[in-house]
C-alpha cells in the first residue's frame, strides 16, 4: 500500500508539476551548500554548539533503544505485536498534544519558562 502511494507520488511529481527553474540558470550556481562536514565539524567546536550536538545525538540513541525495548517488552509481558505497540504510542502522542493544546492555548500567553518543567513531567 504504501509503496503504491510512493510510486503514485512520483509519477505525479514526473507528470504533474513543471520545473519553475529556468534552463538557462540550471547547473551554473556558484554557490556552494552551507551544510558540509567541515562546517559541522567547526560549529562542534564552539563550546555550547558541541554539547547541544552531543546531547541531540544521545537523546536519539536512548530514545530509539527505549523504542526497541519496549516492543521486546510489551510483546513478552502483555502479548503486543507492532499494532499494539503502535496504540500505546499513539496514546502517549495523544496525551502530550493534549497537554500542550488545553493546558497553554498559544504561544503568545506563556512565557518558556512557565511551560518547561510541566513538558519535563509529561515527556520524561
């Protein structure tokens, strides 16, 4: 089904939509892409860059072990399969929407600071 979509999409993107960049501009920028490795590798150094890098990459590796772990836990504990563990996430998202949604209507009323030890609480 969803390799369906996916070929349904790009037939739609082959037929459909035109080139809006001019011919006559392809090919010839000068420009070079401000994403490189080099350029990663020295905002790594600037001293608050590097440990928000290192804690990105941490919250990543613990919250996809976390995701693993506990599909290995609800299929042996409470007999889940990947739709089960699917209603569990969904549920979990639910509720942090939730509270983000109910508890603080817009950004413009709540200061940051009011709001982040309540998502500390929900997520954590």
């Amino acid at each position: 089904m969803a390799a369906g979509f996916s070929a349904l999409s790009i037939l739609l993107s082959w037929f459909w939509f035109h080139e809006t960049f001019p011919e006559e501009k392809r090919g010839k920028g000068t420009q070079k892409s401000p994403f490189t490795l080099v350029a990663m590798l020295q905002a790594s150094r600037k001293p608050y860059i590097g440990l928000l890098l290192i804690l990105l990459f941490t919250q990543q590796i613990i919250f996809d072990g976390f995701q693993q772990m506990l599909a290995l836990f609800t299929l042996g504990r409470l007999g889940l399969n990947a739709s089960g563990n699917s209603i569990i996430f969904v549920f979990v998202g639910l509720i942090i929407a939730i509270m983000h949604g109910s508890k603080f209507r817009s950004a413009e009323q709540v200061k940051q600071e009011r709001v982040q030890p309540l998502n500390n609480c929900v997520i954590y």
